[in-house]
C-alpha cells in the first residue's frame, strides 16, 4: 500500500511539474510582441544640445506682470493647478534674495537687489540628489542634462522632495484636477499621489520649440546648450557676472543668475 | 447501499453545485465583440487593427518609455508611416469618441485602466 501511494505521489507530481511549465511556456509566447519593421526616432523637428541650461537675466524683470505673465505661460501649458493653500503646487515661482541665495552672507547688499524677486524653478542639476534617491527610476536625468520624472512610475514616497535642496517638487495631496479651470488639452494632468517639477519643456525641445516660460520672458530668459560656446547661454555667462543657487554643496545647477 | 436516499441526492446536488460555472456560462447570453465608434476620416490605424487590437497596451508601454526616456518621439510604422508618439495628440485625435471606443470595449471585457487620470480625454465627450 505505501508504495503504491508513493509511486501515484511521483506520477502525480510529475504529470503537475509538466502542467505547469507547458503553461508557463504558454504564456512567456504570449507575451506581447512589437510589430515587425516598426522603429522609433527623434524625430526631425527636435532641438539637441549636450546640456541644456538656462540663464535668468534679472536685471530685465522688474514688475508683479513680468513675473506673473512667465508664471502663467509655464503653468497654464503644463497644466498645473493653483491651488490656493499650503498643498500648493508650482514648477516655477519667485522667492526673496535671503531665501533664494542662501550661501551668500553679506549683511549689508543693496536693498533693491534685497528686495527683489527671483524666479525660481528646477535647476536641472549636473548631480541631482532627487534622481540618487528615487527608489523607483521615476526620476532620472536624461543625456542632454534634464532631470525629468516619468509619472507613471511615481509612488509618491517623497524621497525626491527631501532629497532635493531647492524645494523645487511639489506633492500632489489631492486630486489636482478641481482646480484647473483651463485644461490643456495636448498636455497630461497629474494624479493624486504623484510629485510633480519643471520639465524644461524636454516635451517641447523634442518638437523644435524653446521652453514656454523663455518664450514668455521677451529676452530675460536665456536657454542654450552649456557646452556650446557659441550658445546664448554661453555667450550672456561670458559678458556678465552671474551666480547660482548653494554653489557649495556640489550640485552643479544648470540654472544661472545675472544679478 | 447503506443510506443510498442521502447518498444520491448529495451526490446529484453536488455534481449540479460543481458544474454550475458550465451551465451557467451555456444559459447566459454569448460574449459579444462590442460595436466601437470608428473613427469617420479614417480608414486605418497605425498598425493592422487585429496587432492594434491585441497589443495596443504593449505599444503604449513602449511608447512611453521610448518619448520620455529615450526621447524617440516619432514612431515608424511597419508601413513606413511616421507618427508623434502621443495618447493625447495622436490617438485620441481619431478616437476622439472615447466613450464609445476605449469605454465600451473596455466596460465589456471588465478592464479598468488608468490613463484618464492623467491624460486628458477628448473634449465634448465626457
Ligand atoms: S515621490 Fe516619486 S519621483 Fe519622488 S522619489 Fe518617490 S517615486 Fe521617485
Ligand atoms: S533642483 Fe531639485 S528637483 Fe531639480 S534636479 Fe536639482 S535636486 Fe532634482
Ligand atoms: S522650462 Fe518649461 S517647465 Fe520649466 S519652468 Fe520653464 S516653462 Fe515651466
């Protein structure tokens, strides 16, 4: 009797064993499959550079309007919500000298440079801590320099949000659709439980087109390839003195200010 | 056969409980392929409709990873064909009646995917 039973335990495990992988071998064939002859491109409208950077030219933003007309041309086409509490979000704004520069400590700078707006936004770090941190590849800095975040992936941990030293990420607390009044249709919304940030416009490079908050600023705003010489970028760092956000701690930002 | 008046009416229920997923699925109406809204002005997809039909998840996927990580945003069709890779701007151009395409095919085969919470339907349809 024992070793009947065994002998149908052996078959019976065996015929299981097979089952299981002809199953499994099932379902690895039908795994979906790319259509033959089909590729992917850049595209021939794209704009390419080695590392896209930006130059803020302050000394051309005077007014609330200036300020507000480059707030709006970014959120307005990237469909970013406002949302008027302390869950706002925002992918670019403006902030005081004291708390926009804070590695420089002169006591006494002159009140109108005190005074001042700043724009600020992300600042497309050579070493972004947002991208070390991220435990999923939701964040990642592509070849040409931009840090750009792929929000399918986002778990909304948060990570980025401390490890980034600009306060540049905003968290979606709350499904951020309700407070968007005009919805652009060719641009996607964001979820509730995903971060958000400035893309550079990478979407907008890619069909030959500047940033929309550059486009917005009549000239103050300059984008270039850093490794150009040749570039705006370049050629407005080379005629002008020009500092960035905390030099000292190693992040490389790809955003310069003209002060 | 001891008991056989229990025995065999259990025996009779049991088989009926057993087989129920069969002869309900023979009782119940059979599954239908949904009548989706075409698009008007045009004849074809990007890819023949029975790859489109089968893979069109997969395409997306690839899609996705190709515009934002690699950014290849033109996608050459097997027929030579270029498109912009774009849910927003290139598929939903033509399936513009999402309710009566995505939705309805979706709905029947009980799949709820997530796109909409992000990508912003077409408009006057919702
Ligand atoms: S919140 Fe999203 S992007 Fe940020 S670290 Fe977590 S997964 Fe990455
Ligand atoms: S500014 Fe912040 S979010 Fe932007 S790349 Fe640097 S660390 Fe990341
Ligand atoms: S570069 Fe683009 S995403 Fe970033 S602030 Fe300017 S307009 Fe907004």
């Amino acid at each position: 009797m024992s070793t009947t039973r065994r002998q149908f335990l052996k078959i019976a495990g065996l015929a299981a064993f097979g089952l299981g992988t002809s199953s499994a071998l099932d379902a690895a064939e039908a795994v979906a499959k790319d259509m033959p002859g089909a590729k992917y491109d850049v595209g021939g409208k794209h704009l390419a550079a080695k590392r896209w950077a930006m130059v803020i030219d302050t000394r051309k933003l005077e007014s609330r309007e200036d300020y507000d007309r480059i707030i709006h041309a970014c959120h307005s086409v990237h469909n970013v919500p406002s949302i008027p509490t302390k869950q706002e979000i925002k992918w670019i704004w403006t902030d005081k000298y004291d708390r926009v520069f804070t590695d420089d400590m002169s006591q006494h700078l002159s009140p109108a440079v005190r005074e001042k707006d700043y724009l600020l936004l992300c600042n497309h770090c050579e070493n972004p801590p947002c991208v070390r941190v991220c435990p999923t590849k939701a964040t990642f800095k592509r070849a040409d320099g931009i840090v750009v975040m792929d929000y399918h992936r986002c778990i909304g941990c948060r990570f980025c949000m401390a490890g980034c030293p600009y306060g540049a990420r905003s968290f979606n607390f709350g499904d951020p659709r309700p407070y968007l009044k005009d919805v652009n249709p060719a641009f996607p919304t964001r979820m509730r439980g995903v971060v958000e940030k400035c893309t550079f416009c990478s979407e907008r490079l890619e069909v030959g087109l500047l940033p929309a908050c550059v486009e917005a600023s009549n000239g103050a705003i300059l984008f270039g390839d850093l490794d150009d010489p040749n570039s705006p970028v370049r050629k407005a760092l080379a005629e002008n003195f020009s500092i960035r956000r905390k030099p000292s701690i190693g992040t490389q930002p790809g955003v310069y200010y003209i002060v | 056969m001891y008991n056989g008046k229990y025995i065999i009416p259990g025996i009779v229920i049991f088989v009926g409980l057993f087989t129920f997923p069969f002869w309900s699925n023979l009782l119940t109406p059979k599954y239908e392929r949904p009548q989706l809204a075409m698009p008007a002005d045009q004849k074809e997809c990007i890819e023949p409709a029975e790859y489109m039909r089968a893979e069109h998840m997969h395409i997306l996927d690839v899609w996705r990873d190709q515009a934002l990580r690699e950014g290849k945003r033109a996608y050459v069709a097997s027929n030579g064909k270029v498109w912009d890779i774009s849910l927003q701007n290139t598929c939903m151009k033509c399936h513009a009646n999402k309710a009566d395409f995505c939705d309805k095919c979706h709905n029947s085969n009980s799949v709820s995917p997530y796109c909409w919470d992000c990508h912003v339907a077409p408009r006057g349809n919702q």
